[in-house]
C-alpha cells in the first residue's frame, strides 16, 4: 500500500508500461515502438484500477506508442501530455538486443556503464530526468505529476529525483507495469513505494 504524503511540489508517480514481446524477451527496446501484448493491456487496465480516485495534477507520458497506449488504457488517454524526455534511452547499435548478445562483443557490459555505440550516453539519459524533476519541483504542479514510460530511463528518473549518480539506477530493478512513488519525508526526497504490480482479474 503507498504511504500518502505532501511534500515540496508533490510526489512524482512512475508507471512502467505494460508488457511488449520485447520486454518479455529481455531485448532492448529504445525508440522501436513494440506494442504491448495482450497480457500488457490486461496490466494497463489493472493500473488504472490502482489509480482510479487519486487526483493528478500533471500527466506525462512518454510519445512512444507502449507508454501512451498504457495511459490510455489506464483512463489518461485524454489528460496525459506527451514529452520527448520521457523517451526510452537510446541504445544504438544495441536496439533490440540481448543483454548476453551484447556481452559477447563486450565481456562484463552493462547498460549502466556503457559503451553506448551510435546510442545516447547515461549522462544524456540523466539530462533529461532532470528536466523532468525539474519540471515537477518547479511549481508548474503543485500536486501530484504521474508519469507513463520505460524501465531504464524510469530507474534513472528516480536515482536524480534521490540526487544519486544516473548509474545509480542500476539499484533499482523494475517490471512491467508496475507502480513506484517519489516523494518527501522532513523535506528530503524519498522512495514512497517501489515496482509495486496490480493485481490482475
């Protein structure tokens, strides 16, 4: 159960989207926009349950079609905003591939310290989550700021709302569809609830 509590600006609410056959693989999925299967609409539709009540004063999702189909199917459709820093982290060379794939070329590689080819760097995907903390802290949402969009970058999302290093995020593992809330304790920025998943009919 998430733990309510006001805080400076409100508490940030991250979803995962649902599941796609990519995300199901354990293949990288970046800016490929891979539906979601059957069971990540059935997730989408458990979120908005969990959601439905809670009042948000800001809604962002990410452009990319398995994040806005999980807000839709959620009942966002019309309230959520689409923004560009909300995208996935570009993998480059590395679409659609593998952890163990890429490891071959690479012994040891993580996406937490790279190499990036062709793709974005950490400190790039760090860049714009804090646009986005920015963006929630400023004032423009004086309540609570939801947000639908994808595992890696979320994770990173919640290591700078903490003010912990972008690689930091590699702490935090998160499934689809999934449910996590950032907010305030005394002032200070805190972990609320974490990959919290809904329960399915």
């Amino acid at each position: 159960m998430v733990v309510e509590a006001a805080g400076p600006s409100g508490a940030l609410w991250l979803v995962r989207h649902g599941e796609t056959e990519w995300a199901r693989l354990g293949r990288h999925t970046g800016r490929t926009d891979v539906p979601l299967t059957g069971l990540g609409r059935e997730q989408a539709r458990a979120l908005g349950r969990r959601l439905a009540g809670h009042a948000f004063e800001l809604v962002l999702t990410s452009p990319l079609s398995r994040a806005r189909e999980t807000a839709a199917l959620a009942g966002f459709g019309e309230v959520a905003v689409p923004d560009p820093d909300l995208m996935e982290w570009d993998y480059g060379a590395f679409e659609g591939l593998e952890t163990s794939d890429i490891r071959a070329s690479f012994p040891g590689w993580t996406i937490w310290t790279g190499p990036w080819p062709g793709g974005e760097t950490i400190g790039g995907v760090a860049a714009r989550a804090d646009r986005i903390v920015a963006r929630v802290r400023s004032g423009r949402a004086a309540g609570d700021t939801l947000v639908f969009a994808h595992g890696h970058f979320l994770r990173v999302l919640a290591a700078r709302w903490l003010g912990l290093s972008p690689e930091s995020g590699g702490l935090f593992a998160l499934g689809t569809g999934t449910i996590s809330v950032l907010g305030w304790e005394h002032g200070s920025p805190v972990v609320q609830a974490w990959n919290e998943a809904c329960e399915l009919p």
